[in-house]
C-alpha cells in the first residue's frame, strides 16, 4: 500500500470544508504515507474551541477511507477519548455492513 491521494482525502474533509471556509481555517496535509495520514490544522482553526470537534470529523470521514490506517493531528486537537469513541462507532458500523 502506498500513499492515500491527498485529494480523496480533501474530499472525504467536504463536509467539514463549509466550517473551515467560514471561519478561515485550513486542512494542510502534511503526510499519507503507509496510509496514516497527517494533518495540520491552520488558520482560523488555531486557539478555536470548535477545533476538537472539527478533528473529530475529519478522523471520522477519513479513516472510513480503505486505504487509510490512522489520522494524525500535528497540532494535537483529537483527545484520546474522542479517538476511541470513533473507533468504536466504526467497529459497529464495520460489523453491521457485513
């Protein structure tokens, strides 16, 4: 597996893209390589109180992406809990699709 093409992941962002236009904040990716995926989160998003739940949107919708194996936010704005509550929510997905 190789890299996740940086515009897949701009697009599974889309949703979230309308938020950041609106208050100038910027999805920089920084990395996708060995389908772990490593974010900045810029502008607007910096000091934002919204910005754990913006990470936790972006984490959602990318690692519902097959080829992806883990987001990371360089800037840190994904807590732990968040991260594993996701997890956990795919897992049921994941297992109520097959």
């Amino acid at each position: 597996m190789g890299e996740v093409d940086r515009q897949t992941i701009l697009d599974s962002v889309g949703p979230v893209q309308a938020i950041l236009d609106a208050h100038d904040g910027v999805v920089n990716v920084m990395s996708t390589d060995d389908g772990i995926i490593t974010i900045s989160l810029e502008g607007g998003c910096t000091g934002c109180s919204a910005t754990p739940m913006t990470s936790m949107q972006i984490y959602y919708a990318l690692m519902k992406l097959d080829d992806v194996k883990d987001v990371v936010f360089v800037n840190g704005e994904l807590p732990e809990y968040m991260r594993g509550f996701i997890d956990d929510k795919l897992a049921v997905e994941s297992s109520e699709g097959e």
